[in-house]
C-alpha cells in the first residue's frame, strides 16, 4: 500500500508579511491569498527493511537513517527529518516499521509560493492517511506551523501552512495566542475566471533564501521602527481592500492594490526588491500591467503582475529579454489531499 497527498501552492494577493511574528500578536494580522493548480506531492510507503529513507525527486537527494531513531538536524532533508522526528516523539510512529517518504515539487524550492510550508502540509497530509490521525484542517495547518518554526527554527510567517491545507480563495486573520482564522470568500466564479486571465505569473529563475528577509522584518518590529510598522499596516489596509474587490468585482482596481503593496512592502525590510526585480516591475509595467508583487518575502523567485484588457500578450513579450519563464495555472478550491494507492 502506498499512501499519496498533494497539497497546493499559493499566490498571496496582499497583506503579506503581516502574518510573521511578532508584528501578528502585537497588531494583528490580515492576508489574502488563492491556492494555484502546482503541487507539493508525497508518497509514503511501508517497506520490509528496518530503515528511514528519505527520497527527494527536485533535490535530487536521498537520504537513509536507521528505523525508530531520531534524526539529526542539519542536513538537506531538515523538512522531511523534523515531521518525522515529530511524529517518533508524539508516540503515533512504529519504532520497528520501515518507511520510504519520496516527495517532489511542481517547482522549485525557494521560488515564492509557500513551498517548505506546502511540502510540509503535504508530508504530513500523507503520514495522517497513514496512521489514520483525527487531524483536521486547523490541526495539520498548526502542527506544520510549529514544526517548521519551533522544532526547525526556520523563520517565516502562517499563511502557508494554513493555505495549503485550506485550499481556495482565503482571508486569514492571525492574532496572539497562535490564534487564526481562516474565511473562504465566495468569489463568482466569472470573476476568478477573469482573474486568472488577467495575473501573469513569471519565474525570475533566480530562487532565494526567505529568512533573511524575514528576520530583518521582525527586527523592524521589535525595534519599534516606525515607517516599517506602518509600511505593515498599509498592507494589511490592503488584504483588506483586495477582499472588497474582489467579492464585488471591481477587478480594475487590483492592479492599483497591488502597485500600492509592491512600494509599500519594500518598506518593511532591505533587500526585498533588487535592481533585477525592478527592472522586470517597471517593464512589465510599460507592456501594460497595471502592477504586481513580489511572491512570497521577496528577493527572487516568482512575480507575478495584473493585465487588463488583454494586455497580458504585450506583457509577456516586454519580459522576453530576462531569463525567466511564465506558468500556467488555475485557481483551486481545494487544499491538501491524501489517497491510498494499491500495490
């Protein structure tokens, strides 16, 4: 038997940034974001041999360690070691089973999407169909959250694990005390039809770490720096506002949202945008995009920009000089899935 998941990757509309500690517990935080027909995948299979092993297709990379031992930090696989640990700690894995845990991307790692947080969803997605866990939505969201913050101290906000186990079109509110909730918004269908016509999403094909980013926006924040704390409060206005739009259909004004949050955003920390992702911005938006964003916490990966009135041919043909690509996607409503396979 063979136990399968996938879980979505997400474009974060607005707000982003607002959801990383410790600006959520102080001021409260708001994003809104859409999952996108790319995947996380996993497959998690009982095997005779007494061993763990750890097989990542994108990574090229595979690891073995013997069955029913904690696996030491610090190695390429951290992601896949850390729920693993986890779970031996918690008391819900056989010390004496054999797993293989192969896992791949539909792209690549550090690009913007919410891709360590998504895989994450996805491991642990296939590890409950597995040990047949009573985890729902909320749980598995947290549980990845405090993982991948606490056990692996990697830097980084909420609103990847939860929309990667949600799925769909989301307003995500985040408070002290880990308190988060998650609203579904009911989007007519013709507008996220329109949406997906109108966001052109382009690979700088240059990935990055996120943590640096991350924690120099968390040091703004303790640090009482004002222009960044209201550069944050500008974004969340913004998730806000992109949700009025976006359930009314005024769809002409996200690309003035999303033009607002670009400069705003590149307040809250340095290296957020550099002179390559300004360069693709400004002509992306002489092609005709009304504005854009960088995915994720910035300084590579992915970019994505709003094209009205078809301007999305004249868009793509001003990008055609930089080494990037665009992906194709659609919106999804639905978030992690697990399945059993036979064999």
């Amino acid at each position: 038997m063979i136990y399968r998941s996938k879980a979505p990757f997400r474009i974060g509309l607005a707000g982003g940034g607002t959801d990383v500690s410790p600006y959520s517990e102080l001021y409260g935080g708001a994003i809104l974001n859409a999952t996108i027909s790319l995947y996380a995948h996993t497959s998690l299979e009982v095997i005779p041999e007494p061993k763990i092993i750890f097989d990542s297709i994108d990574q090229d990379c595979i690891l073995e360690y013997p069955c029913g031992e904690f696996i030491p930090i610090g190695n390429k696989l951290d992601l896949q070691a850390g729920i693993y640990n986890r779970l031996l700690k918690d008391g819900f894995l056989n010390t004496t089973k054999g797993l293989k845990l192969t896992t791949s991307l539909d792209v690549p790692a550090g690009s913007g999407l919410g891709t360590s947080s998504t895989l994450m969803v996805s491991i642990l997605k296939a590890f409950t169909e597995y040990l047949s866990l009573p985890f729902g939505d909320y749980d598995i969201a947290h549980l990845a959250f405090d993982i991948e913050r606490n056990d692996l101290k990697l830097a980084g906000g909420k609103q990847d694990q939860y929309a990667a186990t949600f799925g769909g079109v989301n307003f995500m509110e985040f408070y002290a005390d880990d308190k988060v909730i998650v609203n579904p918004l009911r989007i007519r269908r013709e507008y996220l039809h329109e949406l997906e016509n109108n966001i052109l999403l382009f690979f700088t094909s240059k990935s990055r770490s996120s943590s640096a980013i991350i924690k120099e926006q968390q040091k703004n924040v303790q640090d009482k720096n004002a222009s960044s704390i209201e550069a944050m409060h500008q974004l969340k206005d913004q998730a806000r506002r992109m949700k009025e739009v976006l359930l009314r259909g005024q769809l002409n004004e996200i690309g003035n949202i999303l033009d607002f949050g670009f400069k705003q955003k590149r307040q809250t920390a340095q290296n957020i945008s550099n002179t390559l992702l300004d360069e693709i911005y400004e002509s992306a938006k002489e092609g005709g995009a009304t504005g854009g964003k960088i995915s994720g916490a910035g300084g590579g990966g992915f970019m994505f920009f709003y094209c009205p009135d078809n301007t999305r041919y004249k868009v793509k043909s001003s990008l055609k000089k930089y080494e990037g690509y665009f992906l194709d996607y659609q919106f999804t409503t639905v978030g992690a899935n697990s399945w059993r396979a036979g064999k």
